[in-house]
C-alpha cells in the first residue's frame, strides 16, 4: 500500500514528506525543487501497541509502516508535458491513494503559481491534469480497439468513460487495462500559516507543516494546545495517518513472539492464513490452526497466558477473517 503526496510546486509536499517519514528530503523555496519522486516509510502511530508492550515488557517493538511518495509538483498542461514533463504521472499511478496537499500559507519568499492564495482553483489546476491525463490514455485504448469486434463491450464503456472525464468527473467504473488516476481515493490536506487564519470554501485536513516542524520537541498536550491555537486539526501528522489508513481499508494485527511486539498492516478482509504468509512463507506453508484475542481482552486480563485461562482466545482455522486489533498467535508445522 503506497501514498503519493501531489499538488503544485512550493506547496509544502517534500516538507510534509519530511515531517511524515523523517527522510530528510530536499526542500527549498523554488519551484521543481523535487526532480524524481522521494520515497520513504511512514510509522504508523499506535498507542495499543505501546500498552501491549507495557504488559509484555518485549524489549523490541516494531511499529507498522506504509510507503509514502512524495511526487514532483505538477503545473497547468503537466498531462502535455509542461513543467517536468508527464513522467510524474507514471509516479502517481504507482500509488493507492493521493494526498492532494493545497497551499494555505502565505510566505512572500516562497513562489506560488498565483499572486494571492487560491487553493480552490489550486485544486481545480491539479485535478484538471489528472482529468486530461485519464482522458488521453482512455482515447489511447479507444484508438487501439475500435476496429476489433470482439472488444464492442469494452468499446462501449470506454466511451461512457469518456463521457464523464470529458464531463470533468471521475468515471464511476474502473478498468484493469486503463488504470485511471482521478479513480484513485484522495485526501485534500490544507497546509495552512501557523496562524492557521486562512479560510475559504476548500474542505481538507487542516495541518501546519511549518508549525509542526517548529513544535516537534513539545509534549503531545503541548502540541495539541498550539494546534487549537493555530486553527488546525488538534491531531496533527497522526491524525492524517489515520485517515490515510481508514481510507486505504488497513487494520493492524499484532503478533507476540519471544523479545518483539510486531503491529501488522493487511487490508480490511485479510484471512488469518493470508496474515500468516505475511509473517513468513513457514507459517503458511505449515500452517494448523490460529490463537486470536482482541486487544481489549488482552489488555483487561494483563496478558496472553491471562487470557487463555479465563477463556478469551478463540482457535480458528485458516479462513478466519482478521478483526482490527486482534492479537494472533499462529500454530504451524515448522
Ligand atoms: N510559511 C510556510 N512555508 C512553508 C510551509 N511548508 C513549506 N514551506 C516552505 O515552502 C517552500 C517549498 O517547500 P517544499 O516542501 O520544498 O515544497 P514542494 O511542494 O515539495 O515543492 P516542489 O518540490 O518544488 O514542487 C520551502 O521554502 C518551505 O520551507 C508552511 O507550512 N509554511
Ligand atoms: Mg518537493
């Protein structure tokens, strides 16, 4: 699971890039300033796992992480090359899920492709883009197939696809040869002053990059009282995080195993024999049966072997759907 931060140049997408994954990526008041995508991991912040580890004293704990892209900024007819040209669109289409981020913060010294903050037709520029992109590689595959019969099915959709891109919305249908990007969910984020006072009609996660940089060192309470203060979302990079994961549908399970506590992350609808793989090849190829106990039960006995005696784990077999928060003990045949 991959997520791309997109917008236009001198938006503030390295630096939420940086601030998000610690990569340490170039960022610099000019525009393009990022040639080829950066790529990193992003920690997901998980305060269950931290009190699984206050019970199990595990001398390592391993966080979850997904993959974050930070894209180079795209400009008005990027779809035909302009700025850094349509690479970046292979870039975008690698990845399951956009984050749009749109500048809200006013710093003379920082170009911006418009005199005056206007994230709404920001927005529109960007999303513009993507549209005309789609559209070119739906004519594309119209071109290739509108001569051959045996496509007339998938003709047809093409052209309703067409229909609606040209419309500037974003086809309702998918299509395995086509991979579209305005069919890829999308969060909008709001990078805003650290005053957090600009307001318009753009709706999105509101953050301060800028500010968080400056109060990393803070207590959590701190920072949760600064971002009141600033008008931005009291939950910051996390809770951006945790949007981006409820929108890709990611639970995360957890295993216990000797010194390390382990939070894993699998999509909503993941089977335990399918979690097991993930684990090690071992574990599914030897795979018997599997010990599942929610989180909560786990923290209200005070640990695994509590909860076995009071009768909390469940034994299930390999089609077992895993639950967000469950704790998995798998039994193989090493
Ligand atoms: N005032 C203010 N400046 C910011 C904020 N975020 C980023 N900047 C500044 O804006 C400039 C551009 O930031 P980058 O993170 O490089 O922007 P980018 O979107 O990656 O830019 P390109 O890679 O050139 O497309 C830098 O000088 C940053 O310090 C912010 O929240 N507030
Ligand atoms: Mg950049």
């Amino acid at each position: 699971m991959r997520v791309g931060i997109i917008g236009l140049p001198n938006v503030g997408k390295s630096s939420l890039f940086n601030l998000l994954t610690n990569a340490g990526a170039q960022v610099a008041n000019f525009p393009f300033t990022t040639i080829d995508r950066n790529v990193g991991m992003v920690m997901i912040p998980d305060e269950r796992m931290e009190k699984v580890v206050e019970i199990t004293k595990s001398p390592r704990m391993r966080y979850a992480a997904i993959e974050v892209v930070d894209i180079a900024g795209l400009i008005k007819d990027a779809h035909k090359g302009e700025g850094l040209g349509n690479k970046f669109l292979s870039h975008i289409r690698d990845v399951d899920l956009i984050v749009h981020i749109l500048r809200c913060f006013s710093a003379p010294d920082v170009a911006h492709v418009s005199e005056q903050l206007s994230p709404g037709s920001d927005y529109s520029i960007v999303r513009t883009e993507l549209l005309l992109a789609d559209l070119e590689i739906i004519e594309r595959r119209i071109e290739k197939i509108k001569k051959a019969a045996e496509f007339r099915d998938e003709l047809d959709r093409l052209i309703r696809m067409k229909e609606e891109v040209s419309k500037g919305r974003a086809p309702a249908e998918v299509h395995g040869e086509v991979p579209l990007l305005t069919t890829k969910q999308e969060i909008v984020v709001l990078n805003l002053d650290d005053e957090g006072k600009f307001k318009n009609g753009v709706d999105g996660y509101r953050i301060s990059v800028k500010l968080e940089g400056e109060i990393a060192e803070f207590t959590e309470d701190e920072r949760i009282e600064l971002r009141k203060d600033a008008g931005v979302d009291i939950n910051g990079p996390a809770g951006l995080i945790k949007h981006c994961l409820d929108k890709l549908s990611i639970i995360l399970f957890y295993t216990i195993k000797g010194d390390e506590a382990r939070a894993w992350p699998v999509p909503q609808g993941t089977t335990v024999f399918e979690a097991a793989g993930k684990i090690h090849t071992d574990m599914q190829k030897g795979f018997i049966k599997a010990e599942v106990l929610s989180c909560h039960d786990f923290f209200k006995a005070g640990g695994f072997a509590e909860a076995q005696n009071l009768g909390c784990t469940k034994i299930e077999g390999r089609d077992y759907i895993l639950h967000d928060g469950e704790i998995v003990l798998i039994k193989f045949r090493g």
